[in-house]
C-alpha cells in the first residue's frame, strides 16, 4: 500500500509555512492601517497646533496693523497706565483736562498678550534682532527664528518644555509697512523688509497627553483585532486541516478497506503479508497465513438472493474480527474468499484458532440466515517454516540478507490454496495445513 507518511510530514510543513505567510501578512498589512491612523491622527493634531497658532498670529498682525495706519492708539491715563518711555512726547491734554497717553503698535501687542495669558492661556511676543526697546530682546527660540526668516523662511515653530509644562511655540516674520516707518526708519529699515516676529506661545501638555492616551488605545484597538483576526484565521486553518485530515483518513480507508464488509482488502493485506514475511525472516519467528472461502456460496445467491448473500459475507467478516487477535491481519481476499494472516504463530497454533472461527462463522451465519441454514467455510492453512524448510528455499534464505523477496509470499498463498483445496476436497466445512 502507499505510504502516506511523507505526505502527511509534506502537509504540516505546508501547514506551517501557509500560517506563519498568512500571519506575517496579516500582521504587517494591520500594522500598517493602524500605523497609518496613528501617524494621520497625530499629524492632523500638529496640523491644529500650527494652524491655530497662525490663526493667533494673524489677529495681533491685523490689530497692529489697524493700530499702526492710525499712528497709535490714545488711552486715558490712570492708575496703571503708563506712558511709553521709548516714545517721543506720548502724552496730550485732551479738551476736559484729562490725560491721554499714546499706545503703539509695539505695546499694544504686549498689553493684549497680558490680557491673552491671564484669560486664554496664551500669550504673543514681537522681538527682533535690532528692538527698540531692550526689554523685547529675542530668546533662544526666537533668535534662531529670527534668523531663519533672513533666509527667507517666513515662519517657525517647535514644542519646548517650558516653566509650565509643554508649550508650543510659533514665530510669523514681520515684515515693514508704510505704516511701521514712522518708528523704525531710523533703524535703516525700509518697506518690504522683515524687521522681526511676532511669537505665540501656548500650552499643549494636555493636548499631547489626550495624544498619548489616543495611540494607546490605538495600540491596544490594534493588538486585539490582530490577536482576534490571527485567532479566526488559525480556527479555520484548524478546522480546515482537521477536515483535509478527515477525508484523507477516509479516503485512506477506503483504498485499504472492503467496502462490503469493513475488511482490510485484498491489496492492503499483501503489502502487509510482504512486511510480516520480512520481519518474520529478521527474526526467526513463526508466521501463518489461511485462506478461507464459503462452501457453496453460489447456491446462496441463488437461492435467497444477493442481499442475503451480501449479510453472508458481512456476518463471516464480523465472525472473523471477533475471533482474531487484535494483531492478525483479516481481509477479504475476493468474492467470497477471505485470508487469516497469524504473525508469530505456527500453524498448529493457528489451527485452533481456524477451528474457532470455523465454527464461529457456522453459528452465528445460520443465526441471520433464511431457514437457519448455516454458510459454512473451507480453510487452507500454511506456515511459512515449511518452505523455509525445503533445501532450495534454506540455501536461498541464508544468502539473503532479507526476506523481502516476493517469492515467498508467492510460495506461502499457493501453500494456503493448496491446503484449501485439500479441504473442499475433503468434503468442506473443514480446515486442512499444507504438508510439504
């Protein structure tokens, strides 16, 4: 019979080279859709950032701006409210007597900021390389910013640890309008140029935190339909295998198996009689082999048809299962012929048993039989001792390093049909051991 272990090993390698591709693709294809939404999800979170930062930017531009075509702004002097010292007369006495001092651009950008902080959590800063005034000096960040812009860059921003946790920190160039050259003329600058920027700066340690929290439920969204989507997909490979498995076994059984009476068949037991002949010659152990056929077989089709023929055969079938050792070898070898195959057994040990099942096969067939008439078997009995016996066969064997030659199974089922012979010819419902 063909031997399916390397097509078994075959399969289980294919098994795991599929799971372990099917894994690695699943993995790597989820990796980089939730990889894809983290990376968007923080992107579009920095692209807020900025655009709120711009958004903050573009308002104090536009108020300096409104400021600065009107040359300033007049307040009234009070508790708190200071001239500018960087000015030029600021104050004037309006028509009631009162006080007015003037507010430029400059420092209505920081008085706004001051409100900005202390209501909306962020705050703007105009700097340049060359300030006015001292106290508007750039920082780091706005150094580095500032001197970006002198390359054309027009805008800059990066996230810091500041005094009070994370800040984002954005910085727009400033650049020199007809409006601006009342004050800053003197410093060489001209219409067009950046004379300097304007930052904002705004808290986003909870933003970023809220971020966090947002890529670790991310990461764990993506582990567990991963570990769930890889759970499906090794239950189906499983059922899948187990089912292939399933109908492999059958169709095994079925290219080894009887169909009528659940027998080994004729091809199964000789590949199997070709093993136990040869491990009978490695090992110098018995071995016998009987072939049975049911007496008269044709007149039972005959006379109550195929269907009761066919319960015949099943009933010697069940006859002979139930009388052999779980390590005999039962087949049906043909029509209505069946073969015994005793491993370690000689053939005076397997007569007994072939008694036995002789007259185990005559009860319980005439117990399902019409009229209780009884099928009854002949048995050819042979061992393979005495062919190994013969002269010819002895100086054969001790120059084989095997008995795998087929010769022997040959000699041993026409030793087991002669026998058979003998026995039908002795008037049936017998056994009879071929003698040399």
């Amino acid at each position: 019979m063909f031997d399916t272990s390397k097509i078994v090993h075959d399969e289980r390698k294919a098994y795991r080279i599929f799971l372990v591709s099917l894994s690695m693709i699943i993995l790597i294809l989820f990796s980089g859709i939730f990889l894809g939404v983290a990376w968007r999800n923080t992107t579009l979170v920095k692209e807020v950032i900025v655009q709120k930062a711009q958004g903050l930017f573009q308002q104090i531009v536009l108020t300096r701006r409104w400021a600065a075509e009107y040359g300033g702004v007049y307040v009234k002097k009070g508790p708190g409210v200071e001239s500018n010292p960087w000015l030029t007369h600021p104050d004037i006495e309006a028509a009631d007597g009162s006080m007015l001092t003037l507010r430029n651009p400059a420092l209505i950008t920081r008085e706004i900021s001051e409100i900005a902080e202390r209501h909306e959590g962020y705050r703007f800063r105009i700097t340049s390389l060359k300030p006015i005034n001292p106290g508007n000096a750039a920082d780091d960040f706005e150094s580095r910013s500032l001197q970006s812009f002198e390359t054309g860059r027009t805008e800059a921003w990066e996230t810091i640890d500041g005094p009070e946790g994370r800040e984002f920190r954005y910085m727009g160039a400033l650049r020199t309008e007809a409006s601006c050259l009342t004050c800053h003329a003197v410093q060489g600058y001209k219409e067009g140029d950046v004379r300097g920027g304007i930052s904002v700066s705004f808290e986003v340690g909870s933003v970023e935190r809220e971020l966090a929290r947002t890529m670790m439920f991310i990461i764990i969204a993506a582990l567990l339909v991963t570990a769930l989507t890889l759970t499906i997909v090794f239950m189906f490979v499983l059922r899948l295998r187990h089912e292939l498995d399933r109908v492999r076994d059958e169709l095994a059984r079925a290219a080894s198996t009887d169909a009528l009476t659940g027998l080994f068949n004729r091809g199964f037991v000789m590949d199997r009689l070709r093993q136990e002949v040869e491990k009978a010659i490695r090992t110098g152990t018995e071995l016998s082999c009987a072939i049975l056929d049911a007496d008269d077989f044709k007149s039972v089709n005959d006379a109550d048809g195929h269907p009761m023929g066919d319960l015949a055969l099943k009933t010697i079938a069940d006859s002979l299962q139930a009388n052999a050792r779980t390590y005999d070898i039962v087949a049906r070898y043909g029509g209505e012929e069946f073969i015994i195959v005793f491993p370690g057994v000689g053939v005076s040990a397997a007569r007994i048993a072939c008694e036995r099942i002789r007259e185990s096969i005559a009860q319980n067939t005439a117990a399902v039989m019409p009229r209780n008439q009884a099928v009854t078997v002949s048995i050819g009995l042979a061992g393979l001792s005495s062919i190994l016996a013969t002269p010819a066969m002895a100086t054969q064997t001790q120059n084989r390093r095997s008995g795998r030659s087929p010769e022997l199974v040959e000699l041993l089922l026409k030793d087991s049909d002669s026998a058979l012979y003998k026995a039908k010819s002795a008037g049936k419902n017998c056994c009879r051991i071929h003698e040399a």
